[in-house]
C-alpha cells in the first residue's frame, strides 16, 4: 500500500476542513476514498471539491462495509464519535476521531475496551500537541529539569462566542445537541494538553455557570480547583463570554517557571530550587536568584495536517501517532468531574463513577430545549445512553 484510503464521516465544518488539505496535497500519502453525510447535497458539494473521482454516501455503515476505504476519519457530532469509532475497529478499519472523543467517559470506555480488540490503527484529533511550544513545555516538565510541580495554572478566556454563534443552530449548546458547553465544544484541546503536560489530577472542585453570558443550557462559565497525587495543585478557568479573552498557561516548579502565552514560552529557572534554599536560607527576606528567558522551540506546529500524516505514517509503517485513540478518556475524565462537582456541589475524585455522571446528565437531556430530534442527538444514536 502506497497510499491510504480514506473516508470521511460527517462533512461539515471539520470534514471539509480536512478534505481541503487532503486535496491540497499536504498528505502525499493519504487519499479520499469516500465521504459520507446524512446529507445529500453536503455529499455532492464535498465530492465535486475533489478533482478525481471520490464515492459518496448517506449511510455510514453503507461505506465502511463498501471495501473502498483503508481508514476513516469521524468528524460528526460529539455524541457519536464513540458509535461510528467502535463501527470502524470492529471491521479493522482505520480510524482517526475528531475531538471530543464522546460526551460521557462510559461510552467512551466502552470505545477503548472495542480498540483492544481490534487490529486497526486508532487515533484522535489532537492537533494542538503539535505545537512547538507546548511540545517544548511537555519536553521540559518530563525532564525534571525544574523539579516537581507545584502549581498549574491555564486561564483559557480567548473562546469568545457571541449570542448569534449560540443562534446559528438548535442543537447548539444544549444537553441533547451537544452534552455541553465551552468545556466539550471549545476546551477538549486544552484539557488534553493540561493532562498531557502536568499529569491527571486526582481532585476536583468545578463551579459551573450555566448560560450566564448567553441565553443558552449549557455551561460558558467555568473555574476549576484541581489537586494532584503528589500535593500540587491547579486552577482551570475558561469561559466564552469575555471579550478580550486571555491565554496565559503557567506551571510552576521546585526549579523555576514556565509561562506560555502571547506565541511564546517564558522559562524562569532559579539557581537553586525553592525547597533547598527555603532549607538552608538564614535571612528572613531572601529569595532565590533566577534567569527568566524566551525558550527556543523548533517553530513547527503542523496542526490538523501533521496528526494525519503520522496517521498513515502509523498505518503505512508503524510510526507512533501524535495522540493514540485510547487517550482520548483523559481530557473527557477531567471535564466530566468538572460536570459532576458542579452538579453535586462537591469535590468529585478522579476515578469517579461513571454511572452517576450518566445518569446526572440524562436528567439534562431529559429537560433540552431542541424540539426536534436530528441525527447526532442522543435519542437518534443507537448505541448511546436510550438503548
């Protein structure tokens, strides 16, 4: 096999995004195979964007038992990312999800426990790993070159959404559309990175505001307490009502600092870890002396186009994935228990039931404002919480 053959599930926003590419020629060794949507003229349209000649479809399953694709990649609403995944290991078809991987930790458990018995490459969507700074930041925490941590800090206000965004569709921010608000639509990326970079917390403490800058269901407010195995701890804090937003992600260690905001990463780096010199130190006002200075990345951030190439790289030769499917449950597991200590007004513990998270969120579902069910919504997706 000289090159991958793809389909593509879902050809919306994202789906076309990544036909574009393909078409582009950015990925030399993937090509569009099929595509699919429930939408017939969504099919035509994508399929006349492709210069040769590409199979169309309106049934997913239609196309995955077709033999015309290699892999897949699953780019529809979130509640059916798990379904449509599962569909594909289950025929050892390839598959690249975009994110979140699900709504709720159990279905996507259940996803990871169908990976296991698969032979397919599985991958998620987890472009922003491929940035050069939070690479840089990844590379420098694992190495201990600073120490341990202490305190984390991600204030993620830069997702400014006006009402008419929230307008421009039914299923929009509702519980039955989309299972949530800014954490599940704008922070996947940046609850994946959070975890990726500075370890899974073992605490949280959520407060979730419910459509407080905009006349929706679910949540555009959000500030999060999180403790972690070894005493450190960190505060989330995101929201799509602020205008000018900020990205400031700050880690900070026994041996210095790191700030990533504005394009760049700032190191401070003390001359003597904090712990040793509060130890040995006899003046009362004394601090350690550091350097703070601009890290040197390697500028690269190959985004969507980088995490398909190591994609077919991985199928076509064995090469590791930007972010291996499985790891998808991490970024969902910090942003249920954000969900669940909200709900229940307390500290939930990481692992938590998953069970109760479900059933808290059909009460949810149960009260929706969409009037009208359509394909993506939890009581159309056989296989979600309704079977």
């Amino acid at each position: 096999m000289e090159q991958v053959r793809l389909g593509i599930i879902g050809m919306g926003n994202m789906g076309n995004g990544h036909l574009g590419n393909i078409v582009a020629g950015k990925c030399p060794e993937i090509k569009l195979a099929a595509l699919c949507d429930i939408l017939p003229e969504r099919v035509q349209w994508s399929r006349s964007q492709v210069p040769y000649e590409v199979a169309g479809f309106t049934d997913a399953i239609e196309m995955l038992d077709s033999g015309l694709i290699d892999a897949c990649l699953v780019a529809v609403p979130h509640y059916s990312h798990p379904f449509y995944v599962t569909e594909c290991l289950k025929r050892d078809i390839h598959v690249m999800c975009e994110k979140p991987a699900g709504v709720y930790t159990k279905a996507v458990l259940e996803m990871n426990e169908a990976a296991k018995h698969s032979k397919a490459v599985f991958g998620m969507m987890f472009n922003q790993r491929t940035d050069c700074i939070y690479r840089k930041m990844r590379e420098i925490v694992k190495s201990g070159r600073l120490g341990s941590i202490r305190r984390t800090n991600w204030i993620i206000t830069n997702w400014y959404r006006p009402q008419a965004y929230y307008d421009s569709g039914s299923w929009r921010a509702t519980w039955k559309g989309e299972g949530g608000g800014v954490l599940l639509n704008q922070c996947p990326h940046n609850l994946d990175l959070w975890q990726w970079i500075c370890g899974m917390p073992k605490k949280v403490t959520a407060h979730l505001y419910f459509g407080k800058w905009h006349d929706i269901e679910v949540e555009d407010d959000v500030t999060a307490f999180v403790e972690y195995e070894n005493g450190a701890t960190g505060t989330f804090i995101t929201t799509t009502g602020d205008a000018p937003g900020t990205n400031r992600f700050e880690i900070t260690m026994d041996g210095g600092r790191l700030i990533a905001e504005n394009g760049k990463l700032m190191m401070t780096e003390l001359e003597t870890f904090e712990p040793e010199f509060s130890r040995t130190n006899k003046n009362s006002f004394a601090q350690p002396k550091s350097t703070t200075f601009e890290v040197e990345t390697d500028g690269q951030s190959p985004q969507h186009v980088g995490v398909l190439n190591q994609f077919a790289a991985a199928i076509l030769r064995g090469e590791p994935l930007v972010a291996r499917g499985e790891e998808g449950i991490f970024g969902l597991t910090i942003s249920n228990a954000m969900h669940l200590s909200s709900w229940l007004g307390k500290t939930v513990e990481i692992p938590f039931d998953e069970n109760l998270y479900l059933d808290e969120l059909k009460k949810r579902v149960a009260t929706s404002k969409v009037k009208e069910d359509f394909p993506g919504t939890v009581a159309n997706l056989e296989g979600s919480f309704n079977k």
